[in-house]
C-alpha cells in the first residue's frame, strides 16, 4: 500500500524523524543551489512537507518561502511548528500552483517529491509547473534519495531491499529509523538517475547537473562542528556511498 501522506499518523510520524543526513548532505547542497537568487525574492518549496526545510532556508537567507503542499496535516504541523515570517503556506491541489503567476519566483526546490510520485507523467507535470512559475534564469534543485543506493544501510535510513535490483518506476519500500521507537516504513518509487535529466530536458531546464556527495565531501573540521552541534556521529555508509541525488538546473533565460 502507497503511503499516504495526507494521513495524520503520517504526518506526526515523519515530524519524529532525525534528518541529520538529510541536513548534512541534502539540504546544505540545495541551500548553495539557492544562495545565487537576490535577497528579499521569492523562491518556492515545492511538497514543502511539516515546513523543516522551508523555515531553514528562511532563516538562513533574506528570502521569502512559497512553501506548499497537498497534505492538509503536514501543513497544520508547519504553521504550529514553523511559522516564520517569511514563510508563507499554502495548500494544493491537482498539483497546480494557481496562485502563482508565470515567471513569478527566482529560486525552487522539490526535496524527495519525485520518489514519492508514483508516474513519470505526473513528475513531468509537476516540473512543468516549477518551469511555468520561475523567472527565467532562476534556479532549479531536486534532492531525492540516489537509485544506485538502493539497499544500503545508512545512518537513518535504508531505501529498498540490499541486493535487489529494481526497474524504472517500481514501488520500493523505505525504513526511517526513528528515535526510540520501531522504523517507520515508507513505499516510493524507484526512479534512475537518467529520468530526472531527461524530464528537465524536456520541459525546458538548461545547465542541468547532478551531484552525488558523502561525507568525504565535507571538511573535517565543519563535519566535526556538525557532530557536535548535533549530538550525532553514528554515522554507516555515507562515507563511501552517497545516500541522497541533488539535480540544479536554470529556467532558460
């Protein structure tokens, strides 16, 4: 059965998750994605979730947050928990940003939408939306968890069954490890590294690349500040194999 969440079990539980990895090597990449967009412009979160990322970006650069999402009960969570002032929620539906003129924000990111979307059509909506609401020459960062990862025992979490190969668009479970209490299972979908290219290829993305960072990507000494900011050094494989993709793109201008 497909996650649902919409669901408010779903909702409080993903509240409950440590993503220190994903702070560690996700975020800190997509936040860099985003520092070129001028100060005080508008840049959307697209899937924004319980607002964890939306109020770090806010409260890290002088940039005002569209954030949104079709969870109802994710985005109770955001206002309670993350109400910032510039950050402004929103609720969607059909994922259509109909609030949202054309060419309207300089800056977006979708952080593990696309593994939660079960068809290539509807990511390719999805992005055509993003495309449609940018500015030209605005950038464009997805972070998903990596396809070629699959099966790997990281820190907090494992997406898929080690040794399993699976197929473009294939459900996939993945095991949250949550503080004192049992895994939270997810069901994704399995989407290669080539799809996310194409798809932005496709609805108009220029310059697009794809990074792949582990922890040897960071500096000893900021890894060490992490830690200890953190309380957390119990980390597995993200030293060799990367846990998470980042794509960055720009609308053509």
């Amino acid at each position: 059965m497909q996650t649902s969440w919409k669901q408010e079990v779903v909702a409080n539980q993903f509240e409950a998750y440590n993503d220190i990895l994903e702070q560690t090597l996700g975020f800190r990449f997509v936040f860099d994605i985003l520092s070129s967009v001028p100060g005080g412009k508008r840049v959307l979160d697209y899937g924004c979730g319980p607002g964890k990322v939306a109020y770090r970006l806010a409260e890290s650069m002088d940039l005002n947050v569209i954030a949104v999402d079709e969870s109802s009960n994710m985005l109770d969570i955001a206002v309670q928990k993350r109400s910032h002032p510039q950050v402004d929620y929103h609720r969607i539906e059909n994922d259509q940003l109909t609030f949202l003129e054309d060419n309207s924000v300089y800056g977006a990111m979708t952080c593990y939408v696309f593994i939660n979307t079960s068809s290539q059509d509807r990511i390719q909506r999805i992005m055509r939306e993003i495309h449609r609401v940018l500015a030209p020459g605005a950038p464009y960062a997805i972070l998903d968890t990596h396809p070629d990862s699959t099966g790997i025992e990281f820190s907090t979490f494992r997406n898929g069954e080690p040794g399993r190969k699976y197929k473009h668009g294939e459900a996939r479970q993945e095991w949250l490890h949550l503080p004192d209490r049992e895994d939270m299972i997810l069901h994704d979908f399995h989407w290669p590294k080539e799809m996310y290219h194409e798809l932005l290829q496709e609805v108009g993305f220029k310059n697009i690349e794809c990074l792949e960072p582990t922890l040897r990507h960071i500096p000893p000494d900021e890894l060490r500040e992490i830690e200890q900011a953190s309380q957390f050094d119990q980390w597995k494989m993200e030293r060799d194999y990367p846990p998470f993709l980042i794509y960055r793109a720009v609308k053509d201008a």
